[in-house]
C-alpha cells in the first residue's frame, strides 16, 4: 500500500510549480486528477520537446496523474469541473491551483458545493499580480550573487529552483491542512506567493540579517562554496572537480588528500589565521585555492578519484547532463529510483519515481503521464457518476474530450 | 489554533536541507525539538554571522524551535535523545535527521523503543555517501547551462537549491508517513538522498527525455527564459530589467508596450516564423532580443514601470538583497509575512513566518531561533518526565547543558 493511498486531489495548473506539487503526490501513491482545456493549457507545449515535437516538459510533470480535458469557457464544462473538484470522500476534495480564476473557481464559490474543501492557491506575488521564477529571483538579488568574482554581470539561475521549492510547499501546505481537517479542523483556503517563498528562503538562509546588521552586500565568489571552504579545480586532462571542506573533517581530509598539510600550516603562520576555523577558511580561501592549484593541475582526474573515495572525502566531477547519463550510475537503471518508460507519443527514456523510499510501502515505480485527456471518460464516470450516454453527449457537444483515436468523437 | 498544533517533531540535524525541514515544521505549529551536542553541531557558526559573532544562519533556520544539548558521546545522552525520539504522544514518535548515526540513533534500534516511529532520514547520495548542494549540482550538470551563452565555464548555483528542494520533501515525507500511521499503517522508515532529488528533479524538469531523444546537451542561455521568451535588458538609467514573454498574453502585452508590433511582423515575415508559437520565440530569441534592446537603452526604469504595470505585464528589476529591502515593499513589514523580530544574541532584522496563509488557523508570527540548549531543562522535565533534581544531576555532570548564565551549571 503506497503511503498516500486513497487521497484524491484536484489539479487546475500550468507550468512547473502546481504541476510539480500534483506529481509529487502522484508519486506517494495519491490520486491526482489535472484538468485542462480542450487542446491542452498553457504549458501543453513546453519546451523541452521530444523528437515526435510532444512536449517533455508535459511528460515529466504529469507522470502517474489522471488528465482530464474541458472546455472551461461552457457552463456545462465548468459544472463538471466543480463537480471534481468537490466530489464527496472523506479523503477528495483537495484541490490545488494556480489558475487563479475569479468567481466559479474560487475557495468561496466551490466551498459551497464541500464545506470541508482545502484549497492551495499558489499566486506570483501576495498582491495575486503574476510573478514567474525568472523574474522573482532578480528582483530579490540572487542573480547578483552569482557567477564569477569581479564581474558586474547578474546571473540568473538556469534551474527553476523558486518553481520547485514553491511546488513542494504547496505538497507539505496541503498534506498539514488535510491533517487538521482530519482531526475535525475543517476544510480551508491556503494561499502562498512564489515570491513570498523567495523572500522567506533569504530570510531563513540568514541573508536579510546579514544584509541588514553587516551593511553591504554579499558579492559573487565564482563556484566557491560560501562560507567555508569549497572551490572547483581543473586538472591535468582538462577535466573540473569540486572539493569540499567545509566540516573539520572533510577540510583535514582534503588536506591530507593532498599532502598539503605543511603548506596549510605556513599559511597559518603568516597569516596569523587558524584555518580550522570554517569562516578563516572562507576568508582566506583565494590563498587556500593557490595551494591546492598545482596539485589538481599536475593530475589527471583518475589519478586521484579512487583514493578521494577511499578516504571519504566530499567532491565530484563537473559534467553535462549527457556525461553524467553515461557516467554516473546514480542516473541509470542501476539506481531503484529510475526505470525507462515508454512515454506515449514521445518516446522511452530514464524516468524517475519519487526520491524517498517509504519502508512501509516501497517505493511505487515510476509511471508515465497520460496524453491530454486520456482519462475524461473514467473519471467522467467514476468521480461524477456520469452514464456511458451522458459522457458520449458530452463529448459529441465537446464539452469535454479525449485523445485523437480515442473515445466517440473520434469514432 | 495553528494547522500543525499538537504534532512533535524531534530533529538531529546540521546545515540546510533538515534544518530548514524542521523549521517549516515549526512555523506550521508543530512543536520542533532540536538536539544538538555540547557547544553546537556542524551548523552552529555558520556563515552569515552577525556583528556579534553569532551565526545568522542558526538563527534563520532553528526560528520556533526548541534546543537541548546533550553530550551525545555519553551513554546517558544517548539515552536522553533516545527517550526523546520515542517518547510517548500520538502525535509525536517523528524523527527527522540527516546525522546518520549508526548503532544506537538508527531506526532498527529506536523503532524497538517506539515500534510506530516515523524517522526520516535525508542522506548525501543512496550510497549513504556523503554529498552536498555544491557537489551534486556540477555532477548533475546545472553549472554546464548556467551562465552566459558561448561561455564554456561552468557557473555554480549561489543559493542551495537542491538542499532547499530536499529539505522541502523531507516535510511532505513526514507528512505523508505520519497521515499513513494515523490510518493503522504503523511507523515506518524514510529514506531519500540528496542526489537522488536534484536527479529526479531533471528527469521532472524533462533535462533527461531532452539529453535521451534529441541527443546534444543544452547550451548556456544567459539570463534568457528557457523554451519562450524572457530577457534581461540595460535600461538608459544603467538599472537592469527582466521582461517575460512565456505565455501568449505575456508576449502580446510586451510587443503593444514596447510599440514593437510591426518591427516582429516583418521579424515574422523575413523568417517564415510564428512568434505566437513560444517554441519559435524561444528559437529566434535573438532577433527579437535584437528588436527590443534599443526600447529599454533608451528609456529609464521609471519611464515605463507604471506603465508596465497596468498592462499587467510580467517583469521585475534586477535588485542586490539590499536595494530590494529598500525599494521592494514585499520585503518589508507591509508584508504580514514579515515581522522585525529580535534574536537573542544577534541582533533585530526582519524575520519571515512561512509563506502559506492558513484561512483557518491564520498565520503564526515569526519567533526567534533558541540560542543552543536554551530548553534543556523544559524538554527534559516535560518530555522525560525528570525532576528538578535529576535534571541538575544531569548539569552538574555535564551530560546536558545550557546557556552560559542559566541554570545550575552557570549558578
């Protein structure tokens, strides 16, 4: 029995924060039912796209969940959709969004229908104005704390990692209402902002005191790791590998690693500076990192690898994803986290289940997402109570559809 | 009543990713009791530090706990923390750590004490190797495709995202295993890495499926928006703007504001292109890029910052941490996230409560981190059940403590 067996949550998204939040439940075993628009929302095409030019972006986000396709602008379409969301089960009426529609879709409207209903909104910024990863993370100064030392030049973050902390805040917010509903709290409304979970997270990472008490701001140290010691070398094949010291243990491991203990020691000396300290090692790292320069330079990475792993010490190469695919076999079948499944209609790859093994249940294997509307009839059926003749009227009058070839349209 | 009241959640933790899993935990209304060794684990200087020495980093990520510190190398310790873990309560026997202590604090040997304990354990890598954010993102790829295009330098994340990312799951996990116990499923162990949530995230994100099917690697795309269109542009005021056009609307609105409607046409019409395909905007991001820069050279931020907004456009300015808490009223008081809190031996600084608005319980006020072991005494007398004698027994030998200036040991 997966761990979130018999929940059953509403999913009315786009892009990658809901839709993340939606599959994440998916992959603990929950039911997850997305609804869409006729011919797909605003994310049906994003990019990356598969060779068959079917989004992959699609595919990743909505593995294991149940799509359903309506036409939101009918009174008939958005009467079903009510009806989803609020379908009775003591375990139903979950719903998730960031669609934001005002009147028929909102807490106060659908709360009507189910008392008890939670709903997690998740808005771009608290004034309910659309914000985006890329736009919230400039504005809060992330960019500018990125990238090379010296240079002026803001970086954005190339990973959506807002989106994706956001979207899993939208998992742990609605599980936490569902438990206080279970303990006869009630239903609820849970609104959170993407930029409001930016701000927190500088606030809880210790920058807005630091802003605040410290004066100035904290500049860009290139791949250093901030305020301790880590620092990327490249060696003697061209290769570039990352070493940690930022626990006493892993500094003097690397230390010895590398046999630069009386180096380290000369540096103290001069420097007057005791870099058993992890904030002396980041104050002083551009003449820890000239120490350990030649040594990575005069090495091939395989010079060195085994004998890092030997002595536990924390690092890793840089690769592409690509290298990594063919190297590393944490992202092979070799790990029980992946499996290749057959996406439908764009293709068979490497596909992930969710990271945490639940000893109690395993671990549900990794499923594929449906094509848009796969599931309209079942859930058309299962969760309204609609007869084969209603759902087949619905569909001639295209209130709602399934996938080309499928179902009566097509017939 | 806040929406996680009653739940108690103990932690054995150090850096980011749990601390901040705990520290949600609290700020949803769970009592969070962290256990820490005599004078602070890995995590208790570190950087951001306040004027005072004192790091701003515990204070971010311990806001709402309560300490105790025990000297783990001793037997009775050991058995304190154990007592602690599995301590009676239907709504505690929740452990959430990242210390990996074999022999006495892993879960076949707690779970004797507690059969119906949840322990969620965050590990580096599913080897049980030890791996931070900094080393599991360049061997995942991230840095290869951040930074400026044509760059061959690989550019590391400033902000932990996958220690954000992974902190975020160990809460949904604990949530999920605690909803499955509460419905007769009993106490299980959870287990996930660090690694294996920054690779499952690709594979989400669809980075796998893209390196699979269309072979080649992703290239650095500067600050651009990935598969539509976003740029960043310098404006006539030197000041920095990010302009997204993802979805239709964006793209829409940002051709009438920019007046740039019949320069993309022609754009449109010498390339064959569609630019209401976001794909097509994503491939010829350039040209249009190339269409719109003399708009923003030649404008300041103010010339058309109002104008944007009532469009409703998508965009923000690139701001340092520090010009966004002066110009950015979300990061101030206004927003009732945020409250200026003060925090023992730091200092006072705006503090953020979580993001999430619960309808029914409201918002918990931000509150302090504890300095190390400042509820020693309170945890050992309500959740061990001591007496005011055996807990200064414990003092007077050491196995315990507290704060320099409190209790018996100070006295």
């Amino acid at each position: 029995m997966s761990v979130l067996k018999g929940m059953r949550v509403v999913e009315g998204s786009a892009f990658v924060a809901v839709p993340l939040a939606g599959m994440t439940l998916a992959q603990m075993g929950a039911e997850v039912i997305r609804f869409d628009r006729i011919g797909g929302g605003l994310d049906a095409g994003r990019w990356p796209l598969a060779p068959t030019k079917q989004s992959l972006f699609w595919a990743g986000m909505n593995k294991g969940k149940k799509s359903i396709a309506v036409d939101m602008k009918s009174d008939e379409g958005r009467e079903l959709i009510s009806e989803i969301i609020t379908a009775r089960g003591d375990d139903a009426g979950l719903f998730l969004t960031n669609l934001r529609v005002r009147g028929w879709m909102d807490y106060e409207t659908l709360s009507k229908r189910r008392e008890d209903l939670i709903m997690v909104t998740l808005m771009g910024d608290r004034h309910g104005r659309p914000q985006v990863d890329y736009t919230v993370n400039p504005a809060l100064g992330i960019p500018h704390i990125t990238g090379p030392e010296g240079s002026e030049d803001p970086v954005a973050n190339a990973l959506p990692a807002w989106d994706l902390v956001a979207g899993h805040m939208c998992v742990s917010a609605l599980l936490a209402a569902e438990r206080h509903r279970l303990r006869g709290g009630g239903g609820q409304e849970v609104e959170l902002a993407l930029k409001d979970v930016a701000a927190a997270t500088l606030g809880h990472l210790g920058m807005i005191g630091d802003a605040t008490l410290n004066g100035g701001d904290r500049g860009k140290a290139g791949n250093a790791l901030y305020g301790a010691y880590g620092q990327d070398f490249v060696c003697a094949d061209g290769r570039r590998v990352m070493v940690i010291g930022l626990t006493d243990r892993q500094w003097r491991g690397l230390v010895k690693a590398t046999g630069t203990g009386d180096a380290m020691a000369a540096l103290e000396r001069s420097l007057g500076a005791d870099l058993s300290d992890e904030g002396q090692r980041w104050q002083h790292r551009d003449l820890i990192t000239g120490v350990l320069k030649p040594w990575f330079a005069a090495r091939k990475v395989s010079d060195f690898a085994a004998m890092f792993n030997d002595r536990g010490l924390t690092w890793s190469e840089f690769r592409t994803v690509r290298e990594a695919m063919a190297q590393d076999p944490d992202l092979s079948t070799d790990n029980p986290m992946f499996s290749k499944v057959m996406s439908p209609g764009v293709g068979s790859y490497l596909t992930p289940a969710h990271p945490a093994l639940f000893s109690a249940s395993g671990r549900l294997p990794a499923v594929p997402a449906p094509v848009l509307g796969a599931n309209t009839e079942e859930i058309l059926s299962d969760v309204v109570g609609l007869t084969d003749a209603q759902i087949g009227g619905l569909l001639d009058r295209r209130v709602v559809d399934v996938p080309d070839g499928w179902g009566s349209v097509a017939a």
